[in-house]
C-alpha cells in the first residue's frame, strides 16, 4: 500500500479557479482530467450562458456522469462477449 | 432521427437544488444519474466540509472524470483482447 508520502499535490486552473488536488496519480494524468473537466464547462456555458457557475458545475457533473453510465453498459456487453468466447 | 418533440424535461433535485434536465433519455436513465451526482457531492462535502458549492460540484465532476478516464483505458484493453480473439 502507498503511504501518505506517496501523495502527490498537482495545482490545475478550471474555469478560472485554481484547485490543489492530492492523490496518488500522476500529474499528467491530473492534468487531463482537469481539462476535460474545464472544456466541458466551458462547451455547457455556451448551450447555456445564463447559468451561474455552481449550477453550470452541477450540469457538467451530471453530463460526465450520463457518459460513465454509457461507457459503464458497453464494458458489461464486452465482458459478456469475452465471458461466451472463452466458454 | 428523433425530433424536438422526442425530448423529455425531467427534473431532478442535486444537492437540494432543482433541474430540469431535457432529452431523449429515460426520466428512469435520469433520475439514476442524478442520483449518483447527488451522492458523490455528499460524499465529496464529508471529506471537505468547508468547501463552497461551486467548488465542490468542480470537484465532483473532477472526481468522475477521473473514473471515466480510467473506465475508457478498460474499455481499449477489452475491445484490444476482442480484436485478438477474432483474429
């Protein structure tokens, strides 16, 4: 197991605001999900560019999320396709 | 394709905050995906308490970005290990 000292502090900027993670990733990795996260709010801002920041956030979340529910079905479906060859 | 009058309004209640959310998706398809973005916010704001609303739903997207990230790297190894089972 890591320890506390195997944490790592990456400093990222989204929608303006800085934010410290902590973690044990890397921060390359750290930084592209920041990305991700800050490009997706900024694509959410232009379909609705009268939402106030925490709402847009909330949205953005709830946009990520419906994807990982989607990506989530297609791993079960592979997993069944590579369960049946394996048979 | 669906038309306008394909997409539904649901709404929903994220962290004491309502939304209408509107597409093509299930109220159902919805409704759990609300669900999951409330849950982790809360779980999010145990681990922070002092954190702001917008900050934390930033970091909830982050948090979720993060497993959806590491979901698409599963994905490419399982649709790899399809590839060579077909060949």
């Amino acid at each position: 197991m890591a320890g506390e000292q195997d944490k790592k502090r990456t400093v990222v900027s989204i929608y303006g605001q800085q934010y410290t993670i902590v973690g044990r990733e890397t921060s390359q990795h750290v930084k592209a999900v920041a990305n991700l996260v800050d490009n997706k709010m900024k694509e959410i801002n232009k379909l609705n560019p009268y939402l106030d920041t925490t709402k847009l956030a909330v949205l953005t979340a709830v946009n990520i999320v419906d994807e990982y529910i989607k990506l989530k079905e297609k791993v079960k479906q592979l997993e069944k396709l590579q369960e049946k060859e394996e048979e």
